[in-house]
C-alpha cells in the first residue's frame, strides 16, 4: 500500500481507496459524545501535526486556521461522519483540537433571517 492511499482525499478524486474503519483502527464508537455539528478548533499549545493517519494531520491543518464542524472535516477528508466523530475525539482526548461553543443566535433577528435567506438562494 503506498502513501497516497492513506492521503486524505480532494472533492471529485474519486472512491476512497480504505475502508472508513482503518481511519481509526476498527473502533466505530468515539470516545466522547460530538454532534455532527460541534465545532472544534486546534488547542494553540498544539504545534505539531498529531502522529498516525494522514486525516489526523489533514483535520490538524485545517483546525489550526479555522473553526469547523465535524461534518465540514468529514465533507473535507471524504469519510463517514460517525468515522470523522472518532477521529476528532482522539485528536480531543489527545489535546490537539477542542471544542468550541456556538454562539447563539436570535432567530428572529433581520441579519440572522437574511444570512439564512441568502444560503438557501445560494443552494
């Protein structure tokens, strides 16, 4: 098996070539309970890529710049959302990524229902 087939996969590169599964070492059960909605964040005293699978440096890499939800590193790496929850609460336990709190919303603000109207017109 070459290094390529454990490179996290670019939109359109086509089928993954491991199965989800070998992303994690067969676990299928994350060790802390995500939504696919949590958002997380590289922890700043996190400076080096975590060891293991190249989705675990690809999620590092991403987190380091930006906030994200488990589904966009799931959408990103091209694995199952249940695969991605594992990997990230390793990444969690390990103390390279944590989770940050939303921010919550009034649903019946203007800019709130126009930020909505203007996804739903971008789909």
């Amino acid at each position: 098996m070459s290094a390529s087939d454990h490179a996290p996969r670019t939109p359109g590169s086509g089928p993954p070539r491991l199965r989800p599964y070998t992303v994690n070492g067969g676990r299928t059960r994350p060790r802390l309970e995500l939504e696919r909605t949590t958002l997380v964040k590289a922890r700043r005293t996190a400076q080096h890529p975590p060891q293991g699978a190249a989705e675990r440096s690809a999620a590092f890499g991403w987190c380091r710049t930006q906030t994200l939800t488990i589904t966009e590193i799931a959408w990103r790496l091209r694995l199952p959302v249940q695969s991605v929850k594992v990997l990230v609460a390793d990444l969690i336990t390990e103390e390279v990524l944590m989770t940050v709190a939303a921010r919550q919303e009034d649903p019946k603000d203007p800019d709130v229902l126009e930020r909505v109207l203007a996804g739903l017109h971008a789909l």
